[in-house]
C-alpha cells in the first residue's frame, strides 16, 4: 500500500477502506489539469501544519463534488520538504487524526496538485510568477510560523529578482521579500486583485503580513525600484486584502506509534524525514483531532470554499473575539496553569496531567468558574464547548507527547495576556474579585516555581525565559520550609505590571496571593497539599 498506488489509479480500493483509509472521492488528475490552467490559490509554507489542515479541509471540500481546484504549496524556507516530502509521493500524503481514545483515523489527501521552492535560484519561481501573473489566482496563505513574517535592512536592501529568476538570480531570502516580488508580478499583470491570507498561529496576523509585505514594497519604491502606485495598489481594498484568522489544532512530530500501526495495515510509506534544517516531516502527518479555522471573509476576487470543509467565515471582530476567548480564557491560561504545577509535580506528559484529579479540577474550575464570566461569547463558537474539548478531548490524548516544560518556556511572556487581560475585565466590569481563587493560585505558583525545586525537593530546570534570572533573582531569599522569613521580595515581584499585566496589589489580589505563596513555601509536599486544599474550597 503506497501513496503513489493511488494517484496513478494502480490500487485495491476496497483493501485501503477495509483498513479503514479514507480515499480520494474526486478525480486527482482531473483535478491537477484545471488547477495547473486556473490556479486559484497558492499556500507558503509546506510544513505538517499545512497538510494537516488547510490542505486536508480543501479535499474535504473536493470530495463534495462542489469545487474542482486544489491547492499549490510553495516552500520558502526549507527546500528539502518538497525534494523529500513532496516529489517522491507524487504531492500526496496521509493523514492520521489522533483521537483522544487512543484510536487513529486515516485519510489520503491529494489536494496538493504542485509543490514549488519559492525561491529565484530555481526554475520553480517561473512557474510560480506564471500564476501569480494570473487572474484566476484569488488567494495566497501562509504557515509559515510568526517569525516567518520577519525581515531585516539587509533583505530591504536586495535588489529585485528577474521575474525569469536562474542560480545566479538574486533577490530577498526573507518570505515577505519574495512574496512581495511576486506581487509585483501581478500588479504589472495589470493590478490583479489578491487577498493576502496569513493561518498562522498568531494575533492579528493578516497585519503581520501586511506590514511585512509594505516594507519591502515601500523601500522599493523610495529606491525607485519600482512604480511609486504599487504600494497605494497594495493599499488598495478594493485590490488587496490581508484578513485576520484563527488558527488552532496541534501537529505533533510523527510519532512512533502512528508509524507501527501504520506498518502493520501494510502501508509502506511510513518512513521518517529529517532535513539539513531539521525539518521533521514523513510522508504522513499525525495531527490531532479537534481543529478550528475562524476566517474573516474579505476576499476582492472570490475564494476557495474551504467552509466546505469546516472553515468558518465570518467578520474580523468575530475573529477577534474567538482569538481573545482562546488566548485569555477558554484555553491558554489553562495550559500555563497546568504547566507551572506540573512541573512542580514531576509530570513530563500533559496527557499524564490530566489523569491527576487535583490538576484536571484545577484547570477545569479555572475555566468554566473563574475565566468565563469575562468571556464575550464570539457566536461562531461556543465558549463551553470550546473548553470541554480542550479538557476532555485535547488535553487527555494519548497522542499528543506534549510536555508541561515546553508549554512554561516564556511564562513571563505570557502571565499578561493569559491572566492579567481577565483580571483587568474583573476590575472593569466591577465583578466580585471574591470569585477568584484558582488564578491567584496560579500567579502564587509562579513564585514557587521560579525556585527551580519540585515539590518532592529535587531540583528542576525552569523552561527557557528572557526573564528567568532578573525573576528568579528576586525570589531567591525565599527558601523552603522556613516559616518565618522576610517575604518581602513577594512585594517586589507581584508589583510588577510588565510580568502580570497590572499591579497586583493595585487590584487588591496581591496579599491573597502572597498568602498562597507562604503555604506553598512551607515545605516538602506543600505544593500538592495547597493544591489540593484551594481545588477542593472551590
């Protein structure tokens, strides 16, 4: 059993569904020919992230029967994903969702009709100027991660690539600079419409793009590169568009036993990709199995219907609102709530946490008690369903090798948003302060984290933060099991505004949390016991 059995029709259709393989329902080739004439979208990014969603909801979308244009990948980083990943399986891939029962789902997708290195050093970027000098291309997207939409003076300054490109062509390395020079393409083509698409995991990102893609277009024309009229073309809103969305589903590194179980159906191509920049991929993505994608629909020359396949359209509020009920309430805090005890507790898995009574009550009371009575319920999705699958399908899956020592890394970066936006609303909307328990208990737990001592007295290593020592500098008078000392650096720490998001005492939490934290201090045990006892009052 091989991908490529399947695209060139060479296969036991019945043998792949008896096995439960999920096939194709369109003509791939059919497909690849109207695609490769009308190209309509073109994805940057061709990671797992990228098959495993915005890919696997436009076959959903072709099996249908009510669309018949796929998708073209361009990679702008790591070129070895297309050699590897790409080319050998004819662009096909399987995808194996991860269900929280411990049970696996298989679906081949072949949406993917090219997959071209976006660069101009390759004969791939005539293709790619080609479509983009097309007008049937309505969209371009993006998972490129937030520091793809990076760049610096030096690629501001890269002259502009020759549209035929060759190994001796140069032009920006960065992806807004070559995205940016292919958008030029089009503008000559006679200022094409485009929308501008970013599905990356990250606030506003249509503004990331936007803001990438005008600075590259705005040295240009102060260089006189080109035109001064690009960049009011890519101001133009009746031309161009840079759309918000949300973005959330988690896909992991392929995992050992997906690729056992997958050995023992008889599928072949379960072989493991790693990259010169360690990029690990193989022919199959395993992802899991919950997945959201809010779009805001503002599109100047049409759109794939990917809500054919479970996307939402709806407005840029509304996106907004879904982002903030993911990051401030209904599923971050609950991640660093979690992350800052299961350390203290000695857990490695996430999906181990949630078979701790204590923890599991913790982060659930955290949601549905302490963070929803700020949460403006965005109508697309529904904040109680949101955090019953987190706790009850995403965070307890089997699958999903995630560690509480990732999910720390930046704490200091993230207690703000994740904690101090709902405690401002708290203060805002005038709200009972009595109400909350839980997250004081958390920001109490940071303190005795930044000690570096589990609750059994063993040393840990804190994750990675820009913060790590300036912080753990000031708990470091504290010590473990000394009742009376000066706990006066607690002042210290729980004023700060640019760790919290506000002045703790200000709000009138902070000699609360300092009262968790002396508990938490007392000794060997003293974290679960303190846990334990706050879980339970509340």
């Amino acid at each position: 059993m091989k991908l490529n059995d399947i695209y060139s029709g060479n296969y036991n259709a019945a043998e792949w569904e008896a096995k439960g393989y999920e096939l194709p329902k369109y003509d791939i080739k059919a497909v690849r020919e109207k695609t490769a004439k009308e190209p309509t979208w073109v994805h940057f990014g061709g990671g797992n992230i990228f098959r495993a969603f915005p890919a696997a909801i436009l076959n959903d979308a072709l099996n249908t029967g009510k669309y018949d244009r796929g998708v073209i990948v361009a990679e702008t980083f790591d070129f070895e994903v297309i050699d590897k990943a790409y080319t050998p399986y004819n662009n096909l891939s399987l995808l194996v969702s991860l269900q929280s029962d411990g049970n696996i789902e298989k679906k081949v997708i072949a949406s993917v009709t090219e997959a071209l290195k976006a660069d101009p050093q390759f004969d791939d970027w005539n293709r790619l100027v080609e479509i983009f000098r097309n007008p049937s291309l309505q969209m371009i997207s993006f998972t490129i991660t937030e520091k793809g939409y990076t760049y610096n003076e030096a690629d501001l300054q890269a002259p502009l690539p020759s549209p035929l490109g060759g190994k001796t062509c140069e032009g920006p390395k960065f992806a807004m600079g070559k995205v940016t020079a292919l958008l030029y393409e089009r503008y000559k083509a006679g200022k094409l419409p485009l929308t501008i698409q970013s599905m990356d995991n990250c606030s506003h990102n249509g503004g990331r793009v936007k803001a990438g893609v005008l600075a590259y277009a705005e040295r240009w024309v102060n260089t006189g590169l080109v035109p001064a009229n690009f960049a009011e073309y890519l101001r133009d809103k009746t031309k161009v568009t840079f759309p918000w969305s949300m973005i959330d589903k988690i896909t992991p590194r392929p995992h050992e036993k997906v690729k056992e179980l997958l050995a023992k159906d008889g599928f072949e191509d379960n072989n493991y990709i790693e990259t010169e920049k360690h990029t690990f991929t193989a022919p199959f993505v395993n992802a899991e199995e919950v997945q959201y994608l809010v779009i805001e629909d503002d599109y100047t020359n049409g759109r794939p219907p990917l809500d054919l396949g479970g996307a939402l359209y709806t407005t840029r509020e509304t996106v907004d609102k879904v982002e903030t009920m993911k990051v401030t309430t209904c599923l971050n805090p609950l991640h660093t709530a979690m992350s800052i005890y299961g350390c203290m507790l000695g857990y490695t898995l996430i999906s181990a946490e949630m078979k701790d009574d204590d923890l599991r009550a913790f982060i659930q009371k955290i949601g549905y008690m302490e963070a929803m009575p700020v949460v403006v319920d965005p109508g697309v999705l529904n904040p109680y369903e949101f955090i019953g699958a987190v706790i009850n399908r995403r965070l307890p899956n089997p699958f999903m090798p995630d560690a509480p020592q990732r999910i720390a890394m930046d704490t200091s970066q993230k207690l703000p948003i994740r904690f101090g936006e709902t405690l401002k609303k708290y203060i805002a909307r005038g709200l009972d302060k009595s109400n909350l328990v839980l997250i004081p208990l958390t920001l109490a737990g940071y303190a005795r984290y930044l000690k570096g001592i589990k609750d059994d007295g063993t040393p840990f290593d804190c994750s990675p933060d820009p913060m790590q020592a300036e912080l753990q500098a000031i708990v470091a008078p504290l010590e473990i099991g000394k009742p009376d000392q000066d706990w006066s650096p607690l002042k210290q720490l729980y004023s700060r505004r640019d760790v919290f998001g506000l002045d703790l005492y200000e709000a009138g939490l902070g000699e609360q949390i300092e009262g968790m934290v002396k508990e938490l201090y007392a000794g060997e045990g003293a974290v679960r016991k303190t846990l334990h006892k706050y879980v339970k009052m509340r």
